[in-house]
C-alpha cells in the first residue's frame, strides 16, 4: 500500500472513531449494552493497530542481517511492539470482565511497562547504531542538543505532574504506576525526537517520515497516560473519551512507523 492510501485509511479509521466516542464527554455514559459496544469496538480497534505495528515491525528483522547495526534496534522495536500488544490484551480482556472498567493497576501495566523498557532501549540503540556509521562528524552533539532541548520542559511537565498526582487519595500501587507512566514516556520521547533530530541530517526523505511517525504516536501515548492518571486519580470519568482517542491514535501512528519502516527495508 502507498503512503498517501496508508495515511488516508489510518486517518479515516481514527476521525470515524473520535466522532463516534467524542459525543459522550457532553451526554454521559450510554445504555450498558452501548458502553460494552464501545469498550469491544475499541478494543479490537487498538488490538488490530498493535498486531499490524508487531508484525511489520517482526517482519522488518528479516530484512536485516545478522551483524547489521541497525538489526538490534529493530529486534527490539518489535519486541516493545509485542508487548504492547499483549498488555492491550490483557487490559481488553480485564475491560469485558469488569464490565467495562478494568482495575488500575493491574497485570496489564506490568506489560506496558515492559514494553516501554524495550521501546527506550530500541530508540536508544538505533541512535548508537547510525551514530557508528560515521556519517555525521557532529551529529552526536546535535543529538544531545536535541535531548537537552526537549527533556527540560519535559522535566518540568513530569515534576508537576507527579506533585499534583501525589495529592490524590489514592492507593500506593496506583500513586507508583501514575509516577512512573510520565518517566518513562518523557524518556521515550526524548530519544525519539534525538533520532528524528538525526535522521533530519539526511534530508528530505522516508527514514524522517518513520520516526516522525512514531514520535507523534508516542506523544500521543504519553498524553494518554497522564490523562489516563489524572482520569484515575481524581474520577475525571468526562475525561474517558479523550482517552479512548489517544491511544487508538497512538497505536495508529505506531503501525503507520512500523508499515513505513518495512516498506523502507524492503526497498
């Protein structure tokens, strides 16, 4: 599939989504057997994203072989992809067991957790992998630059929110998943964009169309998470679609980076 139909379809899929579960923020929860609709919708919805953005992203190491820089941080880009998809699961199964609402935390943040883990480790290691092909004399100074740029704000965002979660009456287990959530995803973004910085070194081409891809899909995951937090923290149950939105967007971008990404290694 060419770019442009791939970005059409992934676009078509989220806008329908968000007009469907946008309106509940202003009419409140609908009938049960509608709220468990939606809770299945939107669960096969995010669950299908995943599985595409582990496949390709599995499919991709084929392409690459053994010895190749780049092949550990496609190893393990598809691994966090996998790891998602399988703690999506788990929360999607939780969600129709609970009948709708699934616990916080639960095994299923241990699994997001670890997929975080090997996406930072991913993004971490393709850095070092381009850096080592010697391409850029000075690109490993306008990396940090980049990551010093982008990580102070970052921190500041992350101490806030992290102040302002505290205060909530809410158990340990919970108040330590709500800390967490923005740590990892400030660090995961903060790599991203040092990559994208370094692949903008190139110019103009699809390997800056794939991080670009997958950063925008991880800022839209971090701000899921911190609403997410808040939404569980304070019982901001208005605050549920807006989530909903967020991930399934999320997961969309991170399959368009990951079906980019094949297709560029296929090339």
């Amino acid at each position: 599939m060419k770019k442009r139909s791939l970005d059409i379809v992934f676009l078509v899929i989220c806008v329908a989504w968000a007009v469907i579960v946008v309106p509940r923020m202003f009419t409140g929860r609908w009938s049960p057997e509608a709220e468990m609709a939606l809770v299945w919708a939107g669960g096969v919805l995010r669950l299908a994203f995943l599985a595409v953005a582990t496949y390709a992203g599995a499919k991709g190491l084929q392409y690459l072989e053994i010895g190749n820089p780049a092949r550990n941080a496609q190893a393990l880009l598809a691994g966090g992809f996998g790891a998602y998809l399988i703690a999506q699961t788990a929360l999607f199964v939780l969600s129709i067991a609970s009948g709708g609402i699934p616990p916080y935390p639960s095994a299923a943040d241990i699994g997001f957790f670890v997929a975080m883990f090997l996406m930072i480790a991913g993004v971490a290691v393709a850095i070092r992998a381009w850096l080592s092909l010697g391409l850029f004399p000075d690109g490993g100074r306008r990396v940090a630059t980049t990551a010093a740029a982008v990580a102070v704000p970052l921190a500041v965002g992350v101490i806030v929110t992290i102040r302002t979660l505290a205060t909530a009456d809410v158990p340990v287990l919970q108040t330590a998943a709500d800390m967490t959530y923005p740590i990892l995803d400030s660090t995961l973004i903060v790599l991203t964009a040092a990559m994208l910085r370094l692949t903008l070194l190139l110019g103009k081409g699809m390997v800056g169309v794939v991080w670009r891809s997958l950063l925008a899909g991880f800022l839209a995951m971090a701000a899921g998470d911190v609403v997410y937090s808040f939404f569980a923290g304070f019982n901001l149950d208005a605050l549920d679609p807006v989530l909903d939105v967020l991930y399934t967007v999320s997961y969309a971008l991170l399959a368009r980076g990951a079906l980019l990404q094949l297709k560029l290694l296929r090339s």
